[in-house]
C-alpha cells in the first residue's frame, strides 16, 4: 500500500501535459447520408448529409514512463445535422414517416482511468480502435473499428503488450475485458418500421481481446489471438404485421456477466446466453534494416460455434500492410479483400429450436454475420461497432432494423503520405457486392463503388492550426449515387501541470 500512495504521490508531483483541441466541421451532400469513406471509422459523428458542427475536447493521456499514472478525457459536440426520414408503420404515427437528426448538443467522450505497472482501468465514454488493423488505412476492424459512437464502459486489462514470464521476451500478452451498456434506444425506437421483426432496448455490451505477440525487436515476429464481443439482458418487443405480438425481457446480474465471459448454455434463450460474435486474428509483420515494414493478416469471423470451429470457409478481412518508417510521399499503404459470402453455409436447423419435431439432424450454417433473433444488430446508434464495410442498419430508410447487406464480398485500398512536411494527404477507395443476408437473399446483387481523398494541412506560421479537406463520392445501388465535402478547421495545444 505504502508503495501505491509513493508512486501516486510521484505522478501528482511529476509534470504533466493536458492537451486541448477545438474544431469547427463542416459537411455538405446531396444524399441524406454522408458518403461512405466519410461517415464510416469516424466514431459515428458525421453520418447525415449536412453537418455544421463544433467540437472541443481536453484529454490527459496516461504516461507509461511511471508505474502509477492516471489520465481523463472530455470530449462533446454541438451544432446542426439534416434529418432523415424513416418510413414507420406504427398505426400512432399517422404521417407514417419518422424523423431522426443528430442531437443538437452530445457529450462523445467523458472518461477516466488509471494504470498500475501494466494494467490499466477505464471507466465512462471512450473512443475504441481496432488493436491489430491500421486505424486510417483498414476498411475496419472486425469486432471493434471505431465506427461508432463509444459505450459507455468499464474497462480493464493490459496497457500494451508484456512479457509472458519464463520467455526472456520471446512472447508477450496483451488483452482487455469490458462490461458497458447501450445508450441508443432512444435512436433505434425513432428508426424502427414498427411492423416486422423486433427491436431491443436497454441492452448491456461486453468485450475482451487476447493477443499473444512473438519478440518485436527481431525482423520477423508474428501476433495472434481472437476477439469476443456479445450484447446481453435488456428486453425485446417483437412485432407482425404491425402489431406486437410480444416481450421479452432479460436480465443483466452478475451471473449473466460471468455468462458473457464464459458463455454457456441457457434455458432463457435456447441456446447460449446472449448474442455472441468475435474473430480469429493473424498477423505476420517483417521488418527492413531501413524500418521498412511488411504486413500480411487475417481477421477470420465467427458468429456462433460453427464459425469459431473455422466452417464458415474463406470468409474473412485478407489485408496487406506496407509502411515506410519515415515520412515520404507514401508513409503507408493497405490492401484489403473481404469476403463474407460463405457464412457456414447457408441453412440452419438445431432440434432443440422446434420442440416435437422427429428431426434429430443438425446444420450449423446461416450465420447471418451481425444479425441476431433476439437482440438487436451489432451496431450503435445505427452504426456497425465492427467493420462499415457490411452496410449499418442506419442506411435502412424503410425502417428495417437488422442488416441487409451482410453476404458481401469486394476489396478495400487505403494510401497516406506526405507531400512536404506541412501538407499529408490521405486516398480510399473500394467496391463491394452485396447479395442481401443469409435469411433474406435478395433477387438481384447490388454493388457499390467508393472513393474519398483528403488533405490536412498545418499552417506553419501558427503551431497547432490545421485545416482538412475531404472529397468523396458513392456510386451504386447500395448507398445511392451521392457525393460531398467536408472542411475542418481545428486548433490544439497543451499545457503543463504539476512541478518540474
């Protein structure tokens, strides 16, 4: 105890910087959303077709240069969005549309959290990224891609990789386990149709991540392990034809949280305790005597046991990776190929779903990636947690509230560099092929092409004035044929607090 009052009294003491950024963001379509490369990995902030907002936020980071050391973050936003209208078949609304903007005033980040040697706790409102995929080049994370707006959570685990003991270095760990609750339903209730299907309220989310990492200062080394992440308790209101047919409501004790960390079989559901979903992830990296890196990875998806068992085929986030160490004209470059069309196969049937029946054999397929009977899709605030490239229920303007897009195949490039030291561009562009979802296959393909180029530039006669341009465009039956920009105006700075 003696030691942990020493070293927080040495942090206090130390001298720390609080950094602070104001920026003002201004978007303009001729769509009701966003372009794709736009809105998506953009922690769900822009993602209608007009925007005039302002954003302040102050953040202190935690240092890892002490063994105690703590940290904040606030992070909020005002100003005015367009609406979109959603069709809705709820015989109280008679006008038959509904509505929904953007807030007018939301808080996106408040946060707090603190480290012990290697071990850190988080705990409100935090921005998450993907740990394995590059943030600005991926087309996103599988489980957790900074699409959307962040949970509020409590989250502990490792601050980075460590190593394992008895392995002199030559294998690190790195994971997390988090517990947090939706704050959406306000959202998705505006969204809903009201006439089929279901929608979920008051949901609880948990995530965890295990990494194990080959020795880092060698050329070659090799990362590895899988994500989970699974929604859980709330209750859900089922509707036919536009009239409720039924409720079902759900707990979120201590027991069903330990059932998020270990799943197990449950009587409440027919099967395993909530909606569950996560990826094998692989990534193998060399290293130049240049500092030149190479990257080959794979995120394998899985949406039930049939998936984690690796049956659902070439399904998967296929990516290459090239980085030049030092600033140039390229700084970097991803290729990515994702096909999502295989799924296990495209039939379900357990026994166990219809009771009486003399069918005693079993497929495991239909995975119908992100969708789920109970709950509500993987996605927050319309937008997909994981990766954007399966269109988010938000683009549903019928009110369907589940994801109709998820047999999906195409690829993804993303380039960044710079030009001199004050301007950086970044380029990103892909095509994909939608072929509806497993359940619902559509009667004929739609396919879309994206594209965004942007420019940050740092005016050099004012230290922290940046302005960023971004062009982009959609062409296609899955997001429309729409185009826009946006510009942002930023200013950031930090100060010093404590002694020196």
């Amino acid at each position: 105890m003696a030691a942990i009052v020493g070293c927080v009294f040495t942090s206090i003491s130390a001298q720390d910087s609080i950094y602070y950024k104001a920026s003002a963001i201004g978007l303009i379509s001729n769509g009701d959303f966003a372009p794709y490369y736009i809105s998506s990995l953009n922690n769900g902030i822009m993602p209608h077709g007009d925007n005039a907002l302002l954003r302040v936020s102050a953040w202190k980071p935690i240092s890892t240069a002490t063994r105690f050391s703590w940290g904040f973050g606030v992070d909020v936003l005002s100003g005015y969005s367009s609406t979109v209208d959603y069709l809705e078949g709820n015989p109280a609304n008679p006008t038959g549309v509904s509505t929904v903007k953007l807030d007018s005033l939301w808080v996106q980040q408040l946060y707090a959290e603190v480290k012990y040697r290697g071990v850190f706790l988080t705990a409100g409102l935090k921005q998450q990224k993907s740990k394995m995929l590059n943030n600005r080049l991926s087309s996103g994370d599988w489980v957790e891609s900074g699409n959307a707006r962040p949970i509020p959570e409590v989250r502990v685990g490792f601050i980075d990789f460590q190593n394992i003991p008895f392995t002199k270095g030559w294998m690190q760990i790195c994971g997390a386990i988090s517990y947090g609750r939706s704050t959406d339903s306000r959202w998705v209730k505006q969204q809903y149709n009201h006439f089929n299907s279901h929608i979920a309220q008051n949901t609880w989310y948990s995530y965890k991540y295990a990494y194990f990492r080959t020795n880092p200062n060698v050329p070659f080394s090799v990362t590895f392990g899988a994500q989970a992440a699974a929604t859980f308790g709330g209750y859900s209101e089922y509707y036919y034809n536009g009239v409720q047919t039924k409720v079902e409501k759900r707990t979120a004790t201590i027991v069903d949280m330990f059932d998020m960390f270990i799943p197990s079989l449950s009587s409440k559901e027919g099967y395993v305790a909530g909606n569950h979903l996560g990826s094998w992830d692989i990534m193998a990296r060399y290293r130049f005597k240049d500092n030149t890196e190479l990257k080959a990875y794979v995120q394998w998806p899985w949406e039930d046991g049939s998936g984690i068992g690796k049956l659902n085929g070439f399904d998967g986030i296929w990516g290459l990776e090239y980085s030049s160490g030092k600033q140039s004209w390229i700084n970097g470059a991803v290729i990515e190929y994702i096909d999502l069309t295989n799924q296990s196969g495209p039939l379900h049937w357990a026994p166990h779903d219809t009771p009486g029946t003399t069918i005693t054999g079993q497929a495991t397929g239909g995975d119908e990636y992100y969708n789920n009977a109970f709950y509500n899709p993987y996605s927050h605030y319309g937008m997909s947690i994981g990766s954007p490239f399966l269109p988010s229920p938000l683009y549903n303007k019928d009110g369907y509230p589940q994801y109709i897009d998820n047999l999906v195949r195409g690829f993804h490039v993303g380039v960044m560099g710079n030009i001199n030291n004050n301007l950086e561009y970044r380029v990103l562009g892909g095509y994909r092929k939608g072929w509806g979802d497993g359940r619902i296959p559509r009667a004929n393909a739609v396919e879309n092409t994206s594209f965004m180029a942007e420019a940050t530039y740092s005016l050099p006669m004012v230290d922290g004035l940046k302005f960023k341009a971004q062009f982009a465009f959609d062409q296609g039956e899955m997001y429309g044929d729409n185009f826009g920009g946006s510009l942002t105006v930023s200013y950031s700075g930090n100060f010093n607090i404590g002694k020196k």
